[in-house]
C-alpha cells in the first residue's frame, strides 16, 4: 500500500507509522526495497557450492528467506563480517567472492505486496546518502557486484551510462547516480521523504502512577524528580522531532511517531580528529574533497613539500593514490604495525582491489630499498602518531619508540576514519553501544544488537543496521535489512488482529 499522503510529515495530529528509518543511503534503500514487498527465493535452478547451506535451503525451497529460520542458515558460514546474517546474505547474493569467484547469485526475487510494511525513510538529500557528497570525487572505487543492490545489477546500468567501459572502474558519482535511480526504478520513492533533518528522537514516559496516595504532608516526604522518574514507564512508540527544508530554503517542522525506528545512518557525518595542538590550523583537512579541489585547481603542482597524509584506512589509501598519480610527495603517516593483521588491505583480495594493494606495498618501501626507488615522492612512517601541528607549517611527528621527527609540509590530510553523528538521541546513544557510556564508533564500539534481528539489545524497537553495527561494506549491510525485515514482519503479525479489533488506526494506510 502506498503512502496515504502526499507528505505525511505536516500531518496533525502527528502520524503514527509502524517503522521509521533514519537515514538513506544504500542501508535505508535496500531495507525499504525489502519492506515494500520483495522477498528473495531459492532460484528453480540454483546451485550452491557450499553443499551444507545448499542442503538446507531444499528444505524450505518453498519458502522466502525471510520466513525461514536465519540462524540455522547461517550456522557454520564465515565470512568477512562479524554478524552471521550478513555472511549468510551475502553467500547467497556473492558465493564464495572471497575466493575470488564470480558465482551468480543463487536468489531470484519476487514482488508480494501482501508482505508490505508501511515505513517511510528520511534522508538529508536525495537517496543515496553520503555518496552524493562524494559526487565531485575525481577518485574511482573498485566496479565489481559488490556496491549494487538486490534487483538492478550495477554493472547492466553503468554499461547503459557509459559510451564505452574501458575498465571495471567506478565514480563515486556513478554509485551515487545508481542508488538514486534504483529508487525510482524499484517503485519505492514513495517512501522516500528527502531534505529531512532529525533534531531528536525520545521514547515518551507515561506520567508515574497518580493512583498511590501519599498521606505524608511533611514537604520531606515529598517525591525527588529522580523517585518519579524509576516510576515512570516508557511509552512504546519513538517520538521523532525534525525538520525538512523546502526549495525556498524555509524549514517546515514536523513531529510523528514511529512503533519500530531503524537506525541507518552510517558513520560519515563526523570526521575523527586527532585531537592534537593545533590540529585547527587552515593547511590541517579531514576531508579528502579538499584535497581533491587543491589538486584540480593546481594549488599542489610544481615544486612543493610534501602533503602529509595521516591514517592506513582506505580514505587514507585513496589520498595517496591521488597524490602518487599527480606526481604530489607524501608523507604517510600512521600507528598501526605493516604486519597488523587487522589492516583493512589484509582483508580485501588482490584480484578486486589491486589498487589498495599498491598503496599497502608503498607502505612496506621503507624496508626495502629496492622498492624504495619505484616510489621517490613516496615517504612511509608507520608506528607513528601526530604529536603537533605548528602555524609555520611544520608537522611534529613521533614514533612509537618516542623518537621524533620534525617536518615540512605543504597541507595535511587527517583521515583516520569518521563517527556516526547521533546527536538526535540522548547523550548520543552512548548507552546503545557494546561499550556502556562510550561514543558510537564503527569499529571499537558498534551498536549492540541482536544478531539475528539486528534489534538494539539496549532499547526494544530500535534497530541498526550498516556501519552503525559494524558492516563498513556494502555487500554486508543487506543482511541487516534481510534480519530487521523479517523481524518487523514477525511483529507484525503478532500486532495485525489487534488493530483490526480496535476499528481505528493512525497509522499511515
């Protein structure tokens, strides 16, 4: 069924929708497009190369993969996420892509408009989230299955963008494009709401029981604001507050209510800081886009010192890229051992990111002088950490041993990776995290949830799903949305008789 109204937001009283989902990049895209009715099946003619799952999946052929039991499914796979769901949806959409094999899916999809869950999606722009901010990149990403979405292979779409396709290459703008067009082209934008900014997110508290008498007069007998607070129980809807920004730049507050809210926000609002002295000066960035635009308006050609680049994530890696093939020196800078196991360029193959790997053999030239000279603009330092910025352009750096080293340099690009900005809940959400009281972060302190419903294991009908809990790749957030849509549909219908007896609904039809 499709949205009642033209814009649901301004509605009064406030709407009242079975699920909310905050964010629009490919984690609110994909959740949507399952929770308007697609559901995946076992194709008539698939074969798994994992006999095991394969063998299990006969058993209810009959059956989507959302009706069936998720954690038997997943029991025994690996795979390059921690959460079980995730690695079970993606052997089924990618089998055996770690091995470097180009199996096809094993899934076909099929359209059911009975399993619809009302929902809508609120995003700060146009659906595809952060992509669009990365829509000048002049960077490419690796092309591969991995960045499409269920239903519009990536791959078929950019082959009808491109005149000819010289490499398996991709834009950040392309992918961009791509998430923007799949909306529309799957029938979902009617739950896309776009320009929305959340400015808080409560669960309300029902007023403490007025019922209990208090025959003390004494003002010591008085009940703290601490006492009624333990009495008051929390409602079961989340009130969300916000605002959306019309085309003549006015803002239109609205408020509604949400049964289920899903967290999809990702991790790229605020960048990480180092939080160093004088790490606020102009030629410090944490934003690979000005990097980018020094670079293509030729403020960095000719003769120049060098830029330094701090972190050994793939922000970091796609800087140096840039840098090396401009013919920019650097300075490459970060913390973490060569042989740490847990360095992202370990976990990705070679066949699919070679260009990663280029980066992670610069890393290693210090130790070997031959390699040294394939790369002479190229200066790694591992084990080292930024001690200090200085106005005359100098940067202190010191290695772990505390030997320091003062240097020259002409910008300096801070990218050791970025949090989830989720000022919209109470104290950020910290109570929400693995780590009680501490910010939410993609990789020391992801959001705890159920592993098999993706529900927050720290407040009932809140969910989470992509970076927030843990899965920085997009092959892997699907399997959020495959968990939370068959979870909501479970709750679902447990709730339906309910509100056929009652004879009313707010909610949106």
């Amino acid at each position: 069924m499709p949205l009642a109204e033209e814009n649901p937001l301004l509605r009064d009283p406030p709407l009242i929708l079975p699920v909310v989902i905050i964010g629009n990049g490919p984690s609110g895209i994909c959740l949507s497009y399952m929770l308007s009715g697609y559901r995946p099946y076992l194709s008539p003619e698939a074969l798994h190369p994992n006999r095991i799952l394969h063998s299990k999946l006969e058993e209810a052929r009959h059956l989507s993969i959302p009706e069936q039991d998720l954690e038997y499914l997943s029991e025994g796979l690996e795979g390059r996420s921690s959460n079980p769901v995730a690695v079970l949806f993606d052997t089924l959409l990618h089998p055996n892509a770690d091995f470097g094999y180009d199996y096809p899916s094993v899934l076909q999809w099929k359209l059911e408009q009975e399993h619809y869950i009302p929902h809508i999606v609120l995003g700060k722009g146009p659906p595809g989230g952060a992509w669009h901010d990365m829509e000048g990149s002049i960077l490419t990403l690796s092309l591969g299955d991995w960045m499409e979405l269920p239903g519009l292979k990536f791959k078929d779409w950019v082959m009808g963008k491109r005149r000819n396709i010289k490499s398996d290459r991709a834009t950040p703008a392309e992918v961009a494009s791509y998430y923007k067009h799949y909306v529309k082209v799957m029938g979902i934008q009617r739950n896309f709401i776009d320009h929305t900014y959340i400015t808080s997110v409560v669960r309300p508290y029902r007023e403490p029981d007025d019922s209990v008498s208090h025959d003390c007069e004494d003002v010591s007998c008085e009940e703290t604001p601490i006492d009624k607070e333990k009495k008051a129980v929390p409602k079961k809807n989340w009130k969300v507050h916000g605002y959306r920004r019309a085309a003549d730049g006015s803002h239109q507050a609205f408020c509604l209510f949400a049964e289920s809210l899903v967290l999809a926000t990702g991790t790229f609002d605020a960048p990480a800081r180092l939080e160093v002295h004088g790490e606020h000066l102009s030629y410090v960035s944490h934003s690979i886009a000005e990097f980018e635009e020094a670079v293509g308006k030729g403020r960095l050609s000719g003769e120049v010192d060098p830029v330094l680049i701090v972190g050994a994530g793939l922000t970091a890696a796609d800087a140096v890229l840039c840098a090396h093939n401009n013919n920019i020196p650097v300075i490459h800078a970060f913390r973490r051992r060569l042989n740490d196991p847990s360095l992202i360029f370990k976990q990705l193959p070679i066949k699919l990111y070679p260009e990663y790997h280029k980066v992670y053999h610069m890393m290693c030239t210090q130790v070997s002088s031959a390699a040294s000279n394939l790369y002479p603009t190229y200066k790694s330092y591992p084990e080292h950490f930024v001690l200090s910025f200085k106005p005359d352009m100098k940067c202190v750096l010191q290695s772990t041993s505390g030997l320091k080293k003062i240097l020259k340099i002409s910008m300096a690009l801070v990218l050791i990776g970025s949090h989830p900005n989720l000022f919209f809940l109470k104290e950020q959400g910290r109570s929400l995290g693995h780590h009680h009281n501490q910010p939410i972060s993609c990789k020391g302190n992801p959001v705890e949830i159920d592993p098999y419903t993706y529900e927050s294991c720290k407040e009932p009908n809140l969910f989470a799903l992509g970076p927030l809990v843990g899965d920085n790749f997009i092959r892997f957030l699907k399997g959020g949305a495959l968990a939370i849509t068959r979870c909501l549909e479970l709750k679902q219908n447990k709730t339906r008789h309910q509100i056929v007896e009652s004879g009313s609904d707010d909610r949106v039809s």
